[in-house]
C-alpha cells in the first residue's frame, strides 16, 4: 500500500477567474458544485457551478475493489461498525456546454475511520487492521449520476477533525481516464452531539476541531455536508461536477 502524508495539500482554492481559466483548458479536471439554485449573478459563462478544493486522500487509501452500496460490515466476518447511520449521496456531473450534466459510470469510492478512529486493512501504530475491510467501498453512477452509501458517522483520531474520504474516477478501461479525490467534514456542532452518544463517547473528546484542522483550512468549508434526520440516522446529499478533456 502506497503511504500518503495527510497533512499534504494537493489541491488549492481557486479564484473565479482561475475557475474560468481552467474551465476553457482541454484536459482540465477540476470539482465543482451544481446548484439547483438561479443563475451566476455574474456574466461569467459559469450558470450555478463553484469551484471547490481537492484535497490529499491520506495514508490510508486502500483500493479493495469492493462494490458495495452498504459499507458498515466486514466481509470476512459480517461484523458491522456501530454508530449512527448515514446515509451519503453523491451527485456527480460533467461539465458540458457552460451547463452540468449527469456522468454516469464514475467510480466513487468512500472510506472512513470507525467510532474509535481506527481504519481497516492498514497497519499503523495504533492499530493493525489488515484482512478487514468496513467502512469500505465503491459504486458506479447510475444513469443520473448518483451514487448512495450506507454508512455511519465517522469518530475522531488524533490530529485530524471529523472527515469522511471519497475518490472520483474513471473505470479501469477508461482511455484517457481520470481521478479526483477529496475529503468531506461536518459542523462541529452536530459533530459534538453525535459524539456525545454511545459508542462514539467511550473514546473521550476529540482534539482537534475544523478551525485547528491544517487540511480543513484548504477549503473545507465547501466541502462541509448539509445533513437531515433521515430514519434512526442522518442524511446527506453532496452535487460535485467534474470538467474532463
């Protein structure tokens, strides 16, 4: 497994006139948002979609080539993760002709830590996890450009606040391919009562929070989920476009 550095910054912020400067280059790959809001209220050829931020994937990537719509359980055990439901939804679209269209056939992997902040098939100081795979998977856009994962809410480790990974990419025998990778986080507020609850509580307070957080600060604002009560659980909805060549 290729280690990563987690406090490295792969992506950046980019301006408008960046955005539009990138948006007119061939080959750019750049993550933008889909609003089903009115218009730019600008005249820039950009009608409802913001650049936001890649972000490093970090150590712990693992690609298990695991297509699954529910990721809580371990396949070789059936064990599954407790904590509180979520279920995520990502919206994925291509930006075609200054206007976002579904993209169908993108792979989106989604990987996190458990409740106790410990990550599967990886071995770290903390923890040797290999042969377990929860809190892993991936799913192909439908014909709308959506893919859904069951999961729960992520707990804390030390020296990163709350944060869910995701890759975007292309399949395998895609010529030429592509790959975006960020990360998603959530109000500390709503953080802060989740954690308060069994079993997230038995590890204590977490240490950092978004603010004190060095890869958050690179644009985790934009990449921060609006979340609903959904069942016994949360709900959220992420709309990213991609511009490919």
């Amino acid at each position: 497994m290729e280690v990563d550095n987690d406090d490295r910054q792969v992506g950046r912020l980019l301006t408008r006139r960046e955005a539009l400067t990138a948006l007119g280059a061939a080959g750019a790959l750049v993550l933008l948002r889909c609003s089903s809001g009115s218009s730019s209220p600008s005249n820039d050829p950009l009608p409802a979609c913001v650049v936001r931020p890649e972000q490093t994937a970090g150590p712990y990537f693992v690609d298990e080539l695991l297509n699954r719509s529910d990721i809580r359980s371990d396949p070789a055990t059936g064990a599954v993760s407790p904590g509180v439901p979520l279920e995520l939804t990502f919206h994925v679209s291509r930006v075609a002709e200054a206007a976002c269209a579904p993209l169908a056939g993108a792979l989106v992997d989604v990987w996190h830590c458990d409740h106790l902040g410990v990550y599967s098939d990886v071995v770290d100081p903390r923890f040797d996890t290999i042969g377990q795979k929860f809190l892993r998977g991936y799913q192909v856009t439908d014909g709308d450009g959506i893919a859904r994962f069951t999961t729960v809410f992520p707990g804390w480790y030390q020296g990163r606040t709350v944060h869910i990974h995701f890759k975007i990419r292309s399949a395998p025998e895609a010529d030429p391919g592509f790959e975006f990778t960020s990360q998603l986080y959530f109000d500390d507020q709503l953080t802060d009562r989740i954690h308060a609850l069994d079993p997230y509580a038995e590890k204590g307070p977490r240490t950092r929070r978004n603010a004190g957080d060095g890869i958050y600060s690179r644009g985790g604002s934009q990449l921060t989920l609006d979340t609903a009560r959904q069942g016994d659980g949360l709900g959220a909805a992420f709309d990213i476009a991609l511009q490919l060549a």
